[in-house]
C-alpha cells in the first residue's frame, strides 16, 4: 500500500515539475506537507485518546509506544520549524509572488 502512495506522490510531483512554475509547485507542496502533518497530529491523538483496548500484547504495547514517541518528537518538531519559518511561510502562501527567472 504505501509503495503505492509513494509512487503516485512522484508522478503527482513529476508532473508539477513540468507544468507549474517553481514558486507555485513549492506552495502546493508546502501546502501538501502541512495539511499530512496535521492530519498526522489529529490521527496521534485519536491514538492516545482511544482506550477500549486494555490488554496489548508486548508486540502490540512497543508498536503503539514507538508510534506514539515519534509521532509526538514529529510533531513538536513540526510546531517549532512553523514557528521558526513563520515570516517565509506566511510570505510564500500568501503573497502574489510574480516569478522572475533566476
């Protein structure tokens, strides 16, 4: 399954390489990042929020424990580098940009 995301996100990038200018492909693709990586949070915390499963095997507990870790460093990962690129972001997404090329 995920081969096939993979594979569809490179055709999906390989025509936006050939059909849009640099500065839009950039914006759609932050745009793509952002929205995967707060989809990603709100999924994170369905996970920590759900509690109908009590009895995890040791196999099921480390899976959902290391999920949960990274998932969580990922996300204040995430808060900082929005909050660090925050001028640039808001510029790219929100300015009129009329490309020059470089």
């Amino acid at each position: 399954m995920e081969l096939y995301i993979i594979t569809a996100l490179l055709v999906v990038y390989i025509i936006t390489v050939l059909s849009v200018s640099k500065f839009h492909r950039r914006k759609i693709w932050t745009l793509a990042f952002i929205t995967a990586f707060t989809m990603t949070s709100i999924a994170i915390f369905f996970i920590r929020g759900d509690s109908q499963d009590v009895m995890l095997t040791t196999n099921q507990f480390n899976w959902y424990y290391f999920v949960y870790l990274f998932g969580m460093v990922s996300i204040a990962l995430g808060l900082l580098n929005l909050w660090i690129y925050r001028e640039p972001l808001w510029d790219m997404l929100f300015s009129n940009h009329i490309e020059d090329d470089d």
